[in-house]
C-alpha cells in the first residue's frame, strides 16, 4: 500500500508523523520504504541521522528523475532500528549543487517523455517489494503534490492544524484529488483517507477546542464514508487520531515512539501507535480508538511473507555466466548459492540492498562431493563483509516438515530484480521441495542460488535452484546442503532450537532492561557476549543502535531465532554470575530453568 502524508501549509508536524509510523509499522513487521517527494524542503533523513549517518549524501529521488533510471534500488538506504529496519529514498544529494539541479529540472518535459508511465512503474515494483510505501508530499498545489495525492496513493493522510487556511486548502485538494484519480489513464479507485488534526492542545480553552473540533469533523466528513462503519461518528475518530502538542518535540527531529514510548494515553506517541494500528489494516481496525469496539484485521493483511531485513541478499557475477545469478550472506564470509553458479572464473558478489554496486571477490568455492545431484556451493569471500550486510538467518528445517509453509524469494530476472512468493508444494527427493508461486511473477532465470525464506519459521531454510516452466520452481533444503558440506559447518549458524526456554513479554522487557543496564557500554556488551560464545561472525555492531536496548533487543531476536542451543538461558545465566545479587536477574533465571 502506497500511504501519502500531505500537508497545505508547513510546520503541521507531517514529516514527523510519518517517521514515527515508519518504525512502528516496521516493528510490527512490516517491509516499509519512506520516499522524500518534498524536494523543496527534504527533511526525512534528519529523524534518522543518530542511527545512520552520511543519509544527506546519498543519491535520491531527484537523480533517478534527472537520469530517468529504471534502477532504484541502489539509492535506497536501509536503516537499522532494533531487529527492523526500514528503507529510505532521500530527496537527493544535499551538496551545493542541489538548489540549481532541482531548479533546473523540467517537469513538463519529463511527463512530456512519458513520466507518467516512469511512475507508474515505479508505483507498481514498490509495491511488489514493499507492504508499505509511505511519501512525504511537498505542500500547497503543486505539480509534485499531484504525483503524490493523485498518480500514486492507495490512502492519503492530510496532517492539518487548527485554523480555517489549513481546513479549507486541504478540503480542496483532496477534493482535486479523488476527481484527478477519475480522469487517469490508470485504474483507480478513490483513495482512503484518515484526515490528522496535528500539533492539538487539548487542555486548555475548553472551549475552542470543541469548536474546532466540530469545524474539522464537518469539513473533513466526505472523506471519512468511504471507510468509517455505520454508528461511528468522524469526530470521534477525529478526537483518538489527534496528535498532542508536545513541546519537547517542537525542538529539533526526534523519534518520539522511540524517546518515550507508545503506552502512555496522553503521549504522542500513543496517537501515533493507533494511527499506525489503523493504517496497517487498511483503516478497518479501530481498536486503538475505540478499545471497546471489535476490530479483527482482514483476512490478507497477516504479518509479511518477506523478511524484514534481506540485506544478505546478492547478486553473482562471472565471466561465464551471461545471465545474473543470486546468492546470500551466512557469515562475514561465506555465501550459499547453487552450485551451477560457482562454476564460473572470476567471481564476483554484490549486494544490492546494502551496498549497491560495490563488488567482492571470491577467493574459492567449496562443493559437495556428489555435485550431480545436490546443487549448492559456498562462496568464501577474500575480505569480509561490512556491518551494513546482516547475515541471513538460518533454520534447518527437514523438508517434510516445509510442505504447506509460504516461501518467499528475490531474484534477478533483471537489473531490479524481483521478488515471488508461494507455498512449498511437495517433499521431492535427495532433500528437494517443490515451489508453487501465488504472486503475479514466480521462479525464472535470475533466480538460481538465492535464498528460499520461510515467514513460518523467520529464516532462510533452502536455496532456490531450479524451475520448471509456469513459474514454478525447486528448493534445496537447507536441511541437505548441510549434509552434503559437512567441512563447512552451516549447522552451528543457526540450527533451530529445540527444548529451549522461552521468554514471557513481561520477563523479556525486564531482561533488555536489565542487560542495558549492566552492559549498556560497547565494552561491557562484548565482554558478556563473550562469556557464551556468541559468535563473532553474528555480532553487530554496537555503535549502529541508538540505545544499548536496541542493541540488546536484536541480541535476543538472534537467540530466539536459534543461533546458538539454549542461548537466551546462557545469557540469563552469564549476566546472573556477574550480578549475583539482583533479583530481576534471578527470576528469569529461574523461569527458563524451570520450563
């Protein structure tokens, strides 16, 4: 779903609002891509420059425009929140030159050389790729404001305050708006939209705020019937949805739902959070706004077939090779691929989620024995990988136990690569599943040697190494290539746990508190991490996360998704040994021996 947050005048707090529910739609698990369409006044980036630095610098949206590139995956930046990430697409490079390249630019003669059909297919593959796109659209009538509100959005999000020229200009564009969308060369049908009263004081001049209140809801009804049930009133949506002045937010770009949290009814972040609730779903789950009303989210709106982070994703180059072939990171290392990939001289990776077209060379293959009839290989690297590149989760799932799970895969059919989704099949022989794709595109050339992701179990279980017509295709098991490389000992990255101590959500809050507390320095996580052998190859890197708890939060994701056997109680009990006497530490202790 493409989500336009639009605004007629400035200083409503839109761009605010959109980064906010940028992480919490990711942390909900959700693919999120952020796109800065005010190339007049870009600003996204600054929520973001405390967890990624040198955003400012990175080619954006304003040189694809000016290069018409059909490649824009290259530009986009994913930025680390925890375990989550979301991706941004910059306005562009804020150098010197920017103000004159912008001023240069011409929107006639770009539509007039068929701009219309570059952003419709840019529409299509962002939404191919993500569950959510959300733009931050330039204010006033603008010819970009009309890419945003009329060309490109399933749902817009008009953030206004509380005076008539904010009301009225916005009333009159997304009237302009929804009758643009009828006069398009493309279906579309009327956009959504959940109209935000921003930067609201509701606690004083009791007064003025019932009559603007009122004013808001009468003006902005139209647009709530399309979506809003029958009995529910818009200015009761309107009063839930209002985004609380907060005077430590007026000053600077900070992340509220990070800074102070999403529990506390009076916060911002609380409004943002049931916002956020009520974009994921489409605007049908009121439940954040109306707690006593039942809300049960569609059917097809369950938690993303694809992962969260698949910066491990590559794509192989060899002289031999005419046709592109795909891979992914397991370690700082070493990559899995199809063993047909391997066969070239000359090898070279990329990773063009995380590091663009830099390159890397291979410096030797490991092959199975029996290279007939198991299909893998293992690239090793000759100089490892940076912290930008996460390793690919591992689960090595039996292939019996696959059959019926959805998959996920990306590959490079093309330059922009493409993703296909699925249900694995059947169980075929020598550790091979069977690939049925549901998505419009399935298996193709371009495929072969990438990973095959299960949402089931949140990790790559098997390789992509084949089709057979129709989009079909055919999977190795992970389970298999583990056997058939024994010297390389895939197992020990990520075998699944098995009869290991869960945490309960109140112990697991306790727990983050607790390890940032006595290990919230660089120092003191690394020496902890060391006393269970937490692997090195895994780590990531401190100094990437805006809090000790962030760090300490993407440190139990891994153990809980199996990188090391009964992880989470090893730390429980390390930490415990250095921390004798505090009882938090106790009490979980305890829990996970006791299950």
């Amino acid at each position: 779903m493409i989500v336009t947050f639009y605004s007629y005048k400035g200083g409503t707090g839109r761009t605010m609002a959109l980064a906010n529910i940028a992480v919490l739609l990711a942390r909900a698990g959700r693919r999120v891509l952020m796109v800065d369409f005010d190339l007049e006044a870009p600003g996204i980036w600054r929520y973001f420059a405390d967890l990624q630095s040198g955003l400012d610098q990175r080619a954006g949206l304003l040189e694809l425009l000016q290069e018409r590139r059909s490649s824009w995956r290259g530009s986009v930046v994913p930025i680390r929140i925890g375990a989550q990430s979301v991706s941004l697409l910059t306005s562009g490079r804020q150098d010197d030159s920017y103000p004159g390249r912008l001023l240069a630019f011409d929107w006639q003669g770009f539509f007039d050389a068929d701009g219309g059909e570059y952003f419709e297919r840019l529409r299509t593959e962002w939404q191919d790729e993500y569950d959510f796109v959300l733009i931050d659209s330039r204010t006033g009538v603008t010819d970009i404001g009309g890419i945003c509100t009329i060309l490109l959005p399933d749902m817009i999000v008009p953030v206004f305050v509380a005076n008539a020229q904010n009301v009225d200009g916005v009333v009159d564009v997304l009237r302009r708006a929804q009758k643009g969308r009828q006069d398009l060369a493309y279906d579309r049908a009327p956009a959504l939209v959940l109209p935000l009263l921003s930067r609201f004081d509701g606690r004083t001049e009791l007064e003025l705020v019932n009559e603007w209140l009122t004013i808001a809801a009468n003006r902005f009804g139209e647009f709530y019937t399309g979506w809003l049930p029958i009995g529910i009133e818009p200015r009761q949506i309107l009063e839930r949805t209002k985004l609380p002045y907060v005077a430590y937010f007026a000053f600077g770009e900070k992340l509220a739902v990070l800074l102070q949290g999403v529990s506390d009814p009076d916060s911002l972040g609380f409004a943002l959070n049931a916002i956020a609730t009520m974009i994921d779903s489409s605007l049908s789950d009121l439940s954040k706004v109306l707690p006593d009303r039942i809300s049960p989210r569609p059917a097809g709106n369950e938690a993303s077939p694809a992962p969260l982070d698949d910066s491990w994703l590559a794509v192989v180059y060899s002289r031999e090779i005419a046709t592109k072939a795909a891979a992914f990171a397991v370690d700082r290392h070493r990559l899995l691929t199809a063993g047909y990939v391997a066969e070239g001289t000359e090898i070279k990776v990329a990773f063009p989620k995380a590091t663009g077209d830099r390159l890397y060379d291979v410096a030797r293959v490991s092959l199975p024995e029996d290279r007939q009839r198991f299909d893998a290989a293992v690239l090793h690297l000759a100089e490892p990988l940076p912290d930008s590149i996460t390793p690919a989760p591992l689960s090595f799932v039996p292939p019996a136990q696959l059959v019926g799970s959805p998959w996920w895969a990306f590959g490079f059919p093309s330059d922009l690569g493409r993703a296909s989704r699925g249900t694995i099949d059947a169980n075929l022989s020598l550790g091979l599943v069977q690939l049925e794709p549901t998505s419009r595109s399935g298996i193709e050339s371009g495929f072969g040697g990438t990973a095959l992701w299960s949402s089931a179990t949140g990790a790559v279980v098997g390789i992509v190494v084949g089709t057979t017509g129709a989009g079909s295709g055919i999977g190795l098991s992970l389970h298999r290539v583990d056997a058939v490389l024994p010297g390389e000992r895939l197992r020990a990255l990520g075998d699944p746990l098995t009869g290991s101590a869960p945490l309960g959500p109140l112990h697991r809050e306790q727990f983050v508190d607790q390890l940032a507390t006595i290990a919230g320095a660089e120092s003191q996580a690394y020496a902890l991490l060391g006393r269970i052998r937490f692997p090195r190859e895994r780590t990531p890197a401190f100094s990437s996360y805006a809090s000790a708890e962030l760090f300490w939060e993407r440190i139990l994701v891994e153990l809980e998704n199996g990188i090391m056997e009964g992880g989470v109680a090893r730390l429980a009990e390390a930490a415990l040994s250095l921390y004798t006497a505090n009882r938090t530490l106790q009490e979980i202790a305890a829990s996970l021996r006791a299950v």
